[in-house]
C-alpha cells in the first residue's frame, strides 16, 4: 500500500508548494485555503460540514468535518501559512543531492506535506473498510504570527473531539510530546535627548539603559531549566552625536513550564536601570503556554507507539523548543500528539526539505490512528 500512494502524495505535496502562503499574504492564504479545500473534496468527497471562519486581517481558517462510522471524533489541525514571503518559490534552490532523495520547496516541510498526509490518511482509513472515526480539519492561515484569530477555534474543536493530532512536522520521524511555552516582550526606553558633546550631562540615555535592561534579561535565562532569553530586535537613537531619547528591543523568551513562565514574569518585572531619568516600559506578550505530556495525551502516546509495532517499525517521542497550536490543546488537559507530519529538516530555513519516501508510512499511521481512534470515546478510557 505504501509503495502504491507515494506517487500521489508527493503530487498532493507539491501542488500545496506551489500555491505560496506567506502569512502576510492576505490573497495568497485565500487562494491556498480554497486549493487546501479543493484538495480535500477531491480525495475525500465534499465534507458534511464546512465552515470558513474570517482571520480578521489573517488567514482565515477553515473546519471541514467528515461524519465517521464509529463513535469516534478526532481533531487534525494543520496550519497552510508559511514564513515565506511571496515570490519565494521562483529562486529556491533544490536541495544539495545526496544518497536519499530530497525534496524542497517554501513551507514543504513546515508543514504542508502534514497537511496532504492527514488528507490521505482518512482516505486510506476509509480504503480499508473500518470503523472510521468523525474527522474535523482545522486548516488555519495565522500560525506562524501566534494564532491570533484561530486560537479559539482551534480550542473550540479540540475540545469537541475524543483526541487531537496535529499535523506539524515530525522530530527526525519522532512524535512531539513537549513543546516550550513562548513570550515576546516589547521594551521601549524612553530619555532624554541632549547634544553628546555639549551638554552630555543634560541628557539620559535610552540605549544606555535598554543596554542595560537587556544584558540584566539575557541572564534571566536557564539552560537547564530549558528557559532560552533573546533580544532579537533592538534599536534606538537618532545619532551618534545625541543622546538618545529613545530605544526599543524585542526580546523572545522560551520555557518548558509554568513555573518558570512566572519566574521569568516576575523577573523581567523586577529589573531596573541605573538612570532613573529613564522610563522602562514592558509589554508583555505570552503567546503560548508550554506544553507537556498530559495523562490523556501519555495514552494518545501509547495507542500511537502500538499502532507503529503493528505497522512494523518503532515511533520515539521528542520535546522541542519551538511552539505550535498544540500547546493550546495540551494546556486544556486534552489528549493530543504534535509531529505527526513531515520527516525532512530545515524548517524556517533556505534548505527546507522533506523526504519523500517517507511519506506514505507517516500517512499510514495517522490512518492507522484514525482506525483505533474510532472506538475511543474519550479519556481516561484505556487506549490498548
């Protein structure tokens, strides 16, 4: 069965790639949401209900939901947006050759190849005559900025269903249980202006002390505690010759928990700076709470490992640093598994790439999944 979809997947893969979707992007997500839409119909038959929710300024999302067999409902969330700007695709490069085929291409790995293995992966639990659970699509176009608008939507359903898998891609092939929670904050200094040479004295400085503020931050950080502080962004002045009345800095930070969210919370709160003519304002901007392995979700884990003995290989489970809408499910109590999509690298990056002769077995699964899913009416039932 694998060596038979892979042809068709891999096509399916390439034709979400070829519509590009950078976030900011308000035509390209809605003609990328109508292709995503157009493809699901051709695979799956129109959905039993299909509803278009206004991204209000943002990718709008869509929920497609298709009536099962069995009693049970399971919620597969992928989101079409990509960091990409459009006119990407037209210079990227093919990836490097080597022993094992690649294939790249602008959000192939993050993570439109998750969104046509989910597609497929009901077909093919429909294909083998079992009880199939009902599926709802979550197909957002806000992601990568933070969910804004699909947030609520994305808990709303996941809250409905008996599980959630997202469709993010995988951690080299494994499943991810944990994610960190993530913060952006906005600092802006605000000074004195004054001539530097003049009237050096009259004035106080905002980078002097943004300087300060982030240097006092960055050691807010805990390796150890998996708790990552960095000033991305910083700017200021207006000159070399004046003091400056003005600096900002966008600092993201990155934790594994609830504890240390407020630690870092309380922290930042409690750094001053040595001119106290200087106004340090803070904006805080917690976007997602971390997510951690749930008892509902350690079962998902479970029926998910067993599923892939069946099939004939291992599945292993990762915590990664980056952040995904699963984090929103998770800090719900939810069951829900992330990393159910791609197996390739470079996310984010030039040399984004996935490789195609996995894509069948990681559909394969999510089918599999869907089959044992479709008796599993909700947690804390035994997933065996």
């Amino acid at each position: 069965m694998t060596h038979d979809i892979t042809a068709d997947v891999v096509a399916d893969i390439l034709s979400l790639v070829n519509h590009e979707t950078s976030s900011l992007d308000l035509a390209g997500l809605a003609a990328g949401l109508d292709h995503l839409r157009d493809l699901a119909t051709a695979r799956l038959g129109p959905p039993d209900v299909l509803r278009r929710h206004s991204g209000n300024g943002h990718g709008d999302t869509a929920t497609l939901t298709y009536t099962g067999t069995g009693p049970g409902h399971v919620a597969l969330i992928g989101h079409y947006d990509t960091v990409w700007p459009t006119g990407t695709l037209a210079d990227w490069a093919p990836p490097i050759a080597g022993s094992r085929p690649k294939l790249g291409g602008p959000g192939i790995f993050d993570m439109k190849t998750g969104l046509a293995q989910g597609i497929w992966a009901l077909k093919l639990a429909r294909d083998a005559d079992s009880p199939v659970p009902t599926v709802t699509f979550v197909f957002n176009g806000d992601e990568e900025i933070g969910s804004p608008a699909s947030r609520p939507i994305v808990e709303r359903t996941a809250s409905e269903a008996d599980a959630t898998l997202v469709l993010e891609p995988s951690a080299d092939g494994a499943v991810k249980t944990a994610r960190k929670g993530t913060g952006t904050f906005a600092v802006t200094a605000t000074g004195i202006e004054s001539h530097a040479g003049l009237a050096p004295e009259a004035g106080a400085s905002a980078v002097h002390a943004l300087a300060e503020f982030v240097t006092a931050a960055s050691a807010i950080a805990a390796p150890g505690a998996g708790t990552t502080v960095n000033a991305g962004l910083i700017n200021g002045g207006t000159g070399a010759n004046v003091v400056a009345g003005r600096a900002t800095a966008t600092i993201d930070v990155r934790v594994r928990t609830q504890e240390e969210k407020d630690r870092v919370d309380a922290a930042l709160k409690a750094i001053t700076t040595s001119d106290p003519r200087v106004h340090m304002e803070i904006t805080r901007g917690w976007n997602r709470p971390p997510m951690v392995l749930n008892p509902a979700s350690a079962q998902l884990l479970d029926l998910a490992r067993a599923v892939a003995q069946e099939q004939g290989h291992d599945l292993r489970d990762a915590a990664v640093g980056g952040a995904s809408d699963a984090n929103f499910v998770a800090a719900l109590g939810l069951p829900v598994l992330c990393g159910l999509g791609a197996v390739g690298g470079g996310a984010h990056a030039r040399e984004e790439f996935i490789y195609p002769d996995t894509v069948a077995q990681q559909a394969t699964l999510l089918a599999g999944m869907l089959t044992r899913l479709a008796t599993w009416t909700g947690q804390p039932r035994s997933l065996s």
